[in-house]
C-alpha cells in the first residue's frame, strides 16, 4: 500500500514536471525566459517572512475551498460552484459583520455561521435536483455561479453601498474581525480553521461510519445501495456539505482580509481549490500541499507583473497544464484497466 | 400605434436571431459530441480561443475571412487535445473539459498582455469584422419585415442553415448514423466493426469548428472586439441546452431560441433601467430553470434508462468479468 502511494505521488511530481516544461514553452511564446519568471514567482512566493506570510495568506481560501471540493469528490459530485458559495458566503459574513453590533467573538461566529448557512443554501436547488432527477451537477453549479456574482454585486451595488465608497458594502465592525497571527501581515486564524477542517474532513473520511459510505457512493454506488446507503439522501447532504464549506472559504476571507464585501471579490479561489482538489485525488490532507503549491504560484504572481512584462494569468496557464497532464500520465499507468478509468472522477 | 408595436416586435425578433446565432453554433458543435456518447464541458474554453484567435487573424491579415479560419483552427487544435486525452487516455471528461476552459481563460489573456500590452479587451487596432450580409430583394418581398431576413453577418445564416444540415446528417448519411451508434450503442458499434475512436474523434473535431465559428462569430459579427471570457457562460448553457435536448437539433435550435430570446429580452429591459447585475442573471435563471424543469419532466425516462443500463452493466460484467469486480 504504501509502495502504491509513493508511486502516485511519485506520477503526480512527473506530471507537474511536465506541465512546468510546456508552461515553459508557453513563457517563451509569450516573450518572456521561463527561467526568470519561475525564479519571479519563486521570489514573490518565499522571498522573505512577509512573502511567506502573503503566501500563507493566499493559500487559506484555496484550502478550504479545496476541502469543500474534496468532500464532493468524494460522494462522486462535482461541485463547481463552490465559486459562487464563496461569493455568497463572503457576502453574507460581511452582512452580519456591518449589519448587526454584537460582542467580540460571537460576532465573528454569527457571521461564519451565516457563510455556512448561505453557502449551504446557494447549492441546495442544484443538490435537491441532483439527488431526486439526476440533473447535472456539473453544469447547474457552473451556472449558478454567473448568477451568485452578478447577484452579491447587485447586494453590494444597489442596497448596501457605502456611501461615497465604489462598489463596496460598508467595512465590517471589528468585533467580527478574524484575529490576525503576525503583525506584519494580514495573515489570520482563517488559515487554521483551513487546517483544522482539513485534517477533521481526513479523519472524518478515515474513521466513521458517514464518512466510509460517502466513499462508497462516490466509487461504487451500486455497492453502496446494496449495502443500505440511502444514495439519494446521501448525494444531497455531501453536495450541501461541500457548499456549506464552500460558504465558510467566503466568511474566513471576508472577515480575515478584505472586513467588507466588494465587487470581484475573491476571483477564482474556488476553481483553484477545485484543481488542488482534483491534483490531491480527493483527499483532504494532500489538498493542504497542493493548495499551498497554489497559493504559491498565485501570491508569487503578484510580483510576477510588477519584475517581468509575463501577465499573472500566466499561473492558471500553468495550473491548467498540471491537470491535464496529470489526468493523461495517471491514466497511462492504469492503462491495463482501461475500463475503470473511464467516467471516474479519479485519475 | 398598432404600426409602432410591429416594429418592436420585429426588432425584438432580430435581435433574438442575432443573440441566438452563437450559442446556437456552439450548442450544435456540442450536439456532435453529445450524440457520440461525449459529455463535453470544455465547449466555452474552444469558443473563447476561437473568439480570440479570430481578431488576431483579423489584425493579423486585414481580412475578416483570414480571421475566422484562425479561430477555427485554435478551436480544433482545443477539440483534438481533449480528443486525446478523453478518447484516448480515458481520462474524466469534465476534468479536461474544465481543465481547457481554465486554460483558455489564462492563455487568452496572457498572450493578449504579450501582444497588445493590455488587459481587458481589444478594440481597434485595425480589427475587421464580418460584413452585414443585406440579402436583394428583402426589402420589396417583406417590406418593414425585412429585419428578419436580412442583414445579419455571414455567421447568423450559417449557424440557422447549421440546423437542417446536422438533422439531414444524422437521418440521411453513414457519419451520422455511425456518430449515433458509438453514442447510444458502442458495443453493437464495436459488433459491426465501427471504429469507436475514429468516430469520437471525428465528432470531437466536428465539434471544435462549429464551436470555433461561435467563437469568431462573437469577436466579429456580434460585435467587432475581444473581451476578457467574452463567451460569458454560452458554452455552459450550450451544455444545459445539449443535456435536455440530448443532442437533436431541432431542439437544440428551440432551446437556443429560447435563450436567445432571454438575451434580448434582458437587453431591452436594462433600457428600461432595471438595474443591470439583475438583468444579466436573467439568461443564466433561465438556463437553471429549464434544466430543473426538464428533468423534472424527464424523470421516467431517467428510470427507464437506469433500467436499461444496469442490464448492460450486468450482461457487460457477466462476459468479460466473471467474478464481479470486487469494491476497492
């Protein structure tokens, strides 16, 4: 077993290799030496404390937004709109956080708490129809992500701007501030509620009884119907579940780093804790590297525009070479078994 | 009065055959895959190349033609990437499907940064868009009805003329008929000898050029620019079309009606001055809407189906696994 670990491992290592090589090749498309921008994003990402507390500080989303991915992987869902629960999530904290004087500490709960519930909320059409008709998921989530960020912008724009501000809601009270760790950043508890809920979703998965039939579901549903999984019920609570985290990765960034909700918020950080989630395999510790890999490239890309002439895109470029390599290489190693590759969400 | 109505009845027409053309393209590129047995996600990353490579054609060359054939062929190389690797390798279609678009997103604006210096979006720069097409004679045989027919850009025509062809196709010729086995039989396609890989693989490429002619149609008919994710969703709710449509395309065609009447009926309403965020949902509400509903409508057929696969499943692994695969 742990022969087989290492060597999955071992092939995801060669397929970020490869993908670095054609991320390469496309560097120089573009008129820039990979060399420079790997050692750019290298700087920017670990270059000193502050570096690695920024680096730190942008892995947090991508981790839990990772384990929200993680838990759908799991039951066999593909949540894709733990984009928009992070919207809406982030909205709803920063609501509770302008909106509502309460004492220091509970307000920061009530305000996550109410992330939970918002992101829990936004995904339950698509999880209800998922679990009793079979619709898509895939694709109803997608869509409701265009519908949650036009919506939390018309919240921010149109009833809750503040005054005189661009597009932005009011900042939140400082009684619902996440504490921050270090004074020379704003680097803050959110990421050790990511490492908390990561290892617990780990155990969670390991250790109990809930957590070995969602497996089931996810890999062998037939199985698991056999076996006395109500496999509907079960779709419906993981795709919520995911949500509901998918929820809290929007409260953790508002009330730690941004303390208001503004327009653009948070772009992408849940379609990079998808892939972290998809680069671990489904498993919520190896998500803590992989998204750390990715908080990584992207905090390194901030200095990325300012030293070379490369944009910051140039990181999902990247990102996206690593998973489609990663889905071929793995594939070519199971390529005996031709047949369980296929329609697995597992590499 | 009554006059005054009819033209904003045939202007609102229009302009729903105008918003209908892309997502219609793309959705009938989709129907290829759908058909062979493909779930395609990665629709909206090859619309957006092919948006994207369509201007630069364009500036490139000085002639819009040049720029569409540029916007196709970046489709096509997307389609025969996730060809490989979903025909081939076998891996999970929607993670390369999603993979792609992400790509598509990164690589457009990157290369947009290398060659323009900017971010956001191009205009100008000597761009040229597709001529409007004013069909003679419209004007005498419809009189104020003319809008209809008339004066669209080349890529409207071609993605309603798309329609009649893809049905002639899969009813009339062998690459449909074959293209509709491998998607609802493979194994009685294997049976007769069809090559299940070349025919995925055909259709994967089918789908890339009406997925990259979506795409120029975007950047030069719609409007004559290129926008950060300019495709803006169409190609997901291509895939939300496709997936209650499965594939036909008449209602393929109904579906995008539908949508696009919901683009121009939200483009009216911001003039009204609704507020804009609610507006733009308007299309993607619907999309979810008739997703839901239509499965909800679908659902004995869902049961029949589930039926019907889990006997081949059974038949499948009494033949080729006979001891049951054991749950790993």
């Amino acid at each position: 077993m742990m022969k087989d670990q290492l060597r999955a491992v071992s092939g995801q290592i060669i397929a970020i290799g490869v993908a670095l090589l054609m991320g390469a090749i496309i560097i120089l498309m573009v008129g820039e030496s990979p060399v420079r921008v790997f050692m750019t994003l290298l700087r920017g990402a670990f270059g000193d404390q502050e570096k690695i507390a920024g680096t730190l500080l942008q892995t947090t989303p991508i981790l839990i937004c990772g384990v929200a991915a993680c838990i759908g992987l799991r039951g066999g869902m593909f949540n894709v709109g733990i984009e928009g629960q992070l919207f809406l999530g982030g909205f709803a904290a920063a609501w509770v956080g302008f909106a509502m004087p309460l004492p220091a500490g509970i307000h920061t709960l009530a305000a996550l708490a109410l992330a939970v519930v918002a992101g829990a909320a936004w995904v339950a059409i698509p999880a209800y129809f998922r679990a009793r008709y079979n619709t898509n998921e895939v694709v109803s989530t997608i869509l409701s992500n265009y519908v949650a960020v036009l919506l939390t912008s018309y919240f921010t724009i149109f009833l809750f701007k503040r005054p005189g501000g661009w597009s932005e809601t009011p900042p939140i009270l400082p009684t619902s501030y996440l504490p921050e760790i270090f004074t020379f950043s704003r680097l803050n508890w959110g990421l050790v509620i990511g490492l908390m809920l990561a290892v617990g979703a780990a155990l969670v998965f390991r250790y109990t009884k809930w957590g070995y039939s969602v497996t089931m579901v996810g890999s062998a549903p037939k199985f698991a119907e056999y076996g006395g999984v109500n496999v509907k019920r079960q779709g419906f609570m993981v795709l919520l579940l995911s949500g509901a985290v998918g929820g809290l990765a929007g409260g953790v960034e508002t009330l730690g780093v941004h303390h208001r909700f503004m327009e653009g918020f948070a772009p992408g950080f849940g379609f990079d804790g998808l892939i972290a989630a998809l680069l671990a395999n489904g498993s919520p510790v190896a998500t803590i590297f992989t998204a750390l890999f990715f908080g990584a490239l992207r905090n390194g890309s901030l200095l990325l525009e300012v030293d070379t002439s490369a944009s910051r895109e140039i990181i999902t470029v990247i990102q996206a070479l690593i998973i489609l390599s990663v889905s071929a290489q793995v594939l070519v190693r199971k390529r005996g078994d031709s047949r369980a590759g296929e329609r697995r969400w597992k590499f | 009065m009554e006059i005054l109505d009819r033209l904003v009845n045939v202007a609102l027409i229009a302009a729903t055959l105008r918003t209908t053309a892309p997502i219609l393209l793309v959705a009938l590129g989709g129907s290829f895959t759908t058909k062979a047995g493909i779930f395609n996600i990665g629709l909206e990353g090859q619309m957006l190349v092919g948006a994207f490579f369509a201007v630069l054609g364009s500036i490139w060359t000085g002639s819009a033609l040049a720029g569409v054939a540029c916007g196709v062929a970046a489709a096509l190389v997307f389609a025969l990437v996730f060809a490989v690797l979903v025909v081939s390798f076998k891996a999970n279609e929607v993670v390369v499907g999603l993979a792609l678009n992400i790509l598509a997103g990164g690589m457009t604006i990157s290369l947009m940064k290398a060659i323009f210096g900017t971010r956001g979006s191009i205009v100008g720069h000597g761009i040229v868009g597709l001529p409007k097409v004013q069909l003679p004679g419209a004007r005498d045989l419809l009189g104020s009805w003319a809008p209809l027919i008339s004066g669209f850009t080349p890529l409207v025509y071609v993605a309603f003329i798309a329609v009649p062809l893809l049905v002639l196709c899969y009813n009339r010729t062998r690459l449909g008929l074959y293209i509709r086995v491998v998607g609802e039989k493979p194994e009685a396609a294997e049976a007769l000898g069809i090559s299940i890989t070349r025919v995925r693989y055909i259709a994967s490429l089918l789908c890339g050029l009406l997925a990259g002619l979506a795409g120029a149609h975007l950047s030069l008919g719609y409007i004559t620019m290129f926008t950060e994710n300019m495709s803006s969703g169409r190609g997901f709710m291509a895939v939300a079309i496709l997936i209650f449509s499965n594939g036909d395309p008449l209602k393929v065609l109904a579906g995008c009606l539908l949508f696009g009447f919901a683009d121009a009926f939200s483009l009216r309403l911001q003039t009204f001055g609704y507020p804009s965020y609610l507006v733009l949902t308007v299309p993607y509400v619907v999309a979810l809407v008739a997703l839901f509903a239509l499965s909800y409508r679908a659902r004995p057929r869902v049961i029949a189906e589930t039926l019907e696969s889990m006997r081949k499943l059974l038949s499948v692994d009494k033949n080729a696994e006979p001891g049951g695969k054991s749950p790993s």
